[in-house]
C-alpha cells in the first residue's frame, strides 16, 4: 500500500487531468458530431420554393386566383421552375385552359438547363396540341420543333414515325 501512496505522491494530479483532458475531448467530439454532422444547418441546401400559400388556393377551388399567383411567381422569379410546373398542371387538370398548361410548360423548358428535361418540356406540349387541343398542324411544328433541337432524343425513331403519321393523315388526299 505504500508503494501506491508513493507513486500518488510522485505523479501528483497529473492522472486527473490527462482524465478531465480526455472526458473534456468526448464532449467536444458529441457536440460536433450532434450539430455538425447529425443536425446540419441546411446553409448547403438550397431552398425551393413549394408554393404552399397558392396550393392553398387550389385546394379551395380559388383556381383563377391561384394561376394568377403562378404568373406573377413565374414573372418575378426567372429561376423558378417548380411554379411553371405547378401551373401546367393546374391549367391541365383542374381548369382545362391548354394555352395557358402551354405557356407554363414553354416557361419550364426555357428555365431548366439540362436537356434531358428541357426535351420532357417540349414533349409535354407536343402532347397538350396532339391530345387536348386536337390541332395536327400545331403537333407536327412541335414534332419538328423537337426533333430540330434535341436530334439525339431517346425516343427519335417513334416521334419522326409520329410526325409521318400525321403528315400522311393531313395531306391524304380526300
């Protein structure tokens, strides 16, 4: 026992500090780890805009009101893209105004950089003219339009044999 009590008196507090030192360290270490890793700030994500306060609307049935919202987002806002998309729908679905879905959606391909999207743009208004509006003509400038601009589109082959079919249809003779 002795021998303990002299090795305590030659090293002094010195254990209890490597230990406060160490218990000192894990803290810090929970503290990063809790508000750095495990609960960032968000600083690296960037904010869209969901647009809640016009969903509102549409959900009250307040569709006008809440297309007119849509325009003024889209007009003030050159970056977003979330309210042409949520416009297009809104004028498809609920209000059935396909120049306005058309508007929306011409917005979007013109917002977005990728071209994979901008082609889903194009090809969603190539839609409204085939299937809502019913206008041949107005499809095969699209078809065109599509097949001059995005040339390496997956779906090429099927949107040339569209626009044939329609050429064929249209200038048949009666």
């Amino acid at each position: 026992m002795a021998a303990l009590t002299g090795i305590a008196v030659y090293l002094g507090s010195f254990p209890l500090i490597v230990l406060g030192a160490v218990v000192w360290l894990f803290w810090l270490m929970r503290y990063v780890l809790l508000t750095q890793v495990l609960d960032p700030s968000g600083d690296s994500t960037p904010y869209v805009n969901q647009h809640s306060n016009i969903e509102a609307m549409v959900a009250r049935g307040e569709y006008a009101t809440a297309a007119q919202a849509y325009r003024t987002v889209i007009a003030a806002d050159p970056e977003d893209v979330a309210a042409c998309e949520q416009l297009a729908l809104l004028a498809l679905r609920e209000m059935k105004d396909y120049p306005l879905a058309v508007f929306a959606y011409r917005e979007a391909e013109q917002r977005v950089t990728e071209p994979r999207r901008q082609l889903g743009y194009a090809m969603h208004v190539a839609g409204i003219y085939r299937d809502y509006i019913r206008d041949a003509g107005r499809t095969m400038v699209e078809l065109r339009r599509i097949l001059a601009q995005y040339p390496d589109a997956p779906n090429a082959s099927s949107l040339r044999g569209e626009l044939d079919d329609l050429k064929a249809r249209r200038f048949e003779p009666s």
